[in-house]
C-alpha cells in the first residue's frame, strides 16, 4: 500500500486512495464538507484496520460513518424534494441500495464477523467517487447552496425514517 505520513499525526498515515481530491468537488460547499468527511472517516477506518486491538473505536467509527452517510443523504434527498429534481427517483434508489450494503456490512462486523469490514474504506470511497461524477454531478445545476439544510447533520434527525 502507497502511503504518506500525516504531519499531524505522525501515528498514523493517510492512503492517498481514500482522499478527497478537487477533482470531486461539485462547487456547493455543504455538499462537498460532507462528502470530505466521509472520505476522512475511510481514511480514519483503514488505520484502525492496522491497528486490530481497536475494537471499541472501530465500532464508534463505524457507526459515524453510517450516520454520516445516512444523513448526508437524508440532506441531498431534501434538497431534490425541494427543487423537483426530475432524477430524483433513481438517485434516491442508489442511496438506499448503497446504504443498506453499508450498514449490513457494519452489522456483520458488530456481530462476530471482523473481516467483513476488511475493505469498506475503499468501498465507500469508491462507491462516492463514482456516486459523485456520475449521479451528484446531474443535480447540481438544479440545486444551489441556500435549497440544502446547512444545519450539521445530527439536526436533521427530525425528518429522517429509517
Ligand atoms: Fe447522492
């Protein structure tokens, strides 16, 4: 594995793989903070993942992340609702699909199965980058900054059925 050494942190070290580049950015910049959070939280799993007596954090970090994803897509899916985005129906499809793999996957590894998480840093990241260019890419000349919730997004609970 190629990595580099974060001057931060020198315990630990960043897979240039699992990091958010510009090239992801979709210009709104409440959308691209919580897509750079969940690619840190990757990044945050993968060291963990080399550090295997970590159990109790690796399960906090697991559970961030899904929260993070879920809400993040509870935000975008606010978002189409309000403007009427016409792709809405399949975008919101692709969330529920990708959610559900990722929470399965926690499960497992919450339940006695450690090796199911073995490659979900690079699964999620992944997933977004091609979720990005692909699907995010579509909605942005629809939505602008000011139709999505700016609130952090534990404050979107309230609207969210799971
Ligand atoms: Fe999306």
């Amino acid at each position: 594995m190629n990595t580099t050494i974060n001057p931060s942190n020198p315990c630990s070290s960043n897979d240039p793989d699992l990091m958010w580049t510009e090239e992801l950015s979709l210009g709104i910049s409440i959308i691209d903070n919580d897509h750079k959070v969940i690619f840190e939280l990757a990044q945050l799993i993968q060291n963990l993942l080399d550090a295997p007596s970590k159990h109790v954090m690796t399960e906090s970090a697991l559970a961030i992340l899904e929260d993070n994803v879920f809400f993040h897509f509870i935000r975008e899916e606010n978002a189409m609702n309000k403007v009427r985005y016409p792709n809405k129906s399949i975008h919101i499809y692709n969330h529920k699909q990708f959610y559900a793999r990722l929470h399965s996957i926690v499960q497992s590894y919450n339940g006695d199965s450690k090796m199911a998480i073995f490659d979900l840093p690079h699964l999620v990241v992944g997933w977004f980058a091609k979720h990005i260019a692909a699907e995010d890419s579509k909605y942005k000349k629809w939505i602008k900054e000011n139709d999505l919730d700016g609130r952090p997004l534990g404050f979107l609970t309230e609207e969210a059925t799971r």
